[in-house]
C-alpha cells in the first residue's frame, strides 16, 4: 500500500523555495536581525515583507536571478542550453580539475570519454564533473540512479523525477538550516 509520504510529488524543488520564503517571512515578521540583514542585503530595506520578497531572496540564495528565473528552471519549462543558474556550482569547488564546455552537444561528446563522471549546468554552459565534487555540493549519489555512465548526464536528465530529487537535495545543502536565518 502506497503510503502519501512515499509518492512523488513533482517539481518539490520549487515546493522547497516557496517553504523557505515563508519561514523566512515569519523570521522577518518576527524581527530576526540576520533575516533583516538577509532583505537589507538584497534590496528589501523596508518591511513589511511580502511573499514575493521571501520567493526573490530565497531564489537568488539558490542560484538564480529571480523568483521567476528558479520557476521557470525547476518546474522543467526550460530547455537544455537556456539559463539555468548556478544552483549547480560552488565556488569551493573551483579547487576540483573539472572539464568546461559551451554547449550541451560539446559536454555529451566530452562525457563520452570520462566514465563515471556527471554533466551538470552552469548558466547556458556544462561542467563535467566527479564524485568529489557532487559530495562538496551536498549531493549523496544513489548508484541505483545511475545504471550507466549515460545515465550520469544530469542535464539529460532535466525535468525527470531523478532530476528533481537530486535538485531538491542540491537546494537544501545550498541554503542550509530553515532555522539558520
């Protein structure tokens, strides 16, 4: 019997940033000063806040130039080659020998020769990464998800359930504690 906590629900990245907006308004309402700071710093000065605040912070915090730029990435309406932020990228892991390419054509035939290894976004670019560097972004790989080395091609993979989870993991390690601001 499938339990409601077992089913897939589609897009829970973007379910994520709408629920960190939310608990970072509370935190505003509230008058945390790091929460106050967090607006300050992204232009929101003045409160009252409003939910659009909440959705532009938490957007920008993950990656992305707005709220509308994180909906329209994570809820799988763009394509392979548009703009899909930085979600995928840390500046810790500039230390990692990683392969840059400018298209996703470029990154595919790259990725033909280096098994074990993962495409994932950059902005309209892909990097060619390892295990190293998904575990410094927070990512625990599931082997299971990854039958072939084809499989590994999380830009191939965009807008599937396999994308979605790892995102939505990948957000959760970006942004931290929802009790840390």
């Amino acid at each position: 019997m499938e339990t409601i906590a077992s089913r897939y629900q589609p897009h829970k990245s973007l379910a994520e940033l709408k629920i960190r907006s939310k608990i970072m308004l509370k935190s505003a309402k509230s008058e945390n000063p790091k929460t106050l700071e967090l607006f300050a710093q992204n232009g929101a000065v003045d409160g009252p806040y409003k939910h659009k605040d909440g959705l532009k912070l938490v957007s920008k915090r993950a990656g992305f130039k707005n709220w509308q730029h994180a909906s329209h990435v994570l809820s799988g309406s763009a394509q392979i080659g548009e703009d899909m932020g930085t979600l995928w990228y840390d500046g810790k892991c500039q230390v990692f020998l990683n392969i840059w390419c400018r298209d996703y054509a470029e990154a595919k035939n790259q990725h033909l020769s280096h098994s074990g290894k993962y495409i994932v976004p950059f902005k309209t670019q892909f990097i060619i990464v390892d295990d190293e560097y998904m575990n410094a972004l927070g990512i625990k790989i599931e082997i299971g998800d990854f039958a072939t080395n084809k499989d590994r091609d999380f830009a191939g993979q965009y807008g599937t359930k396999n994308w979605d989870n790892y995102t939505f993991s990948r957000i959760q390690f970006a942004l931290g504690k929802a009790v840390d601001f």
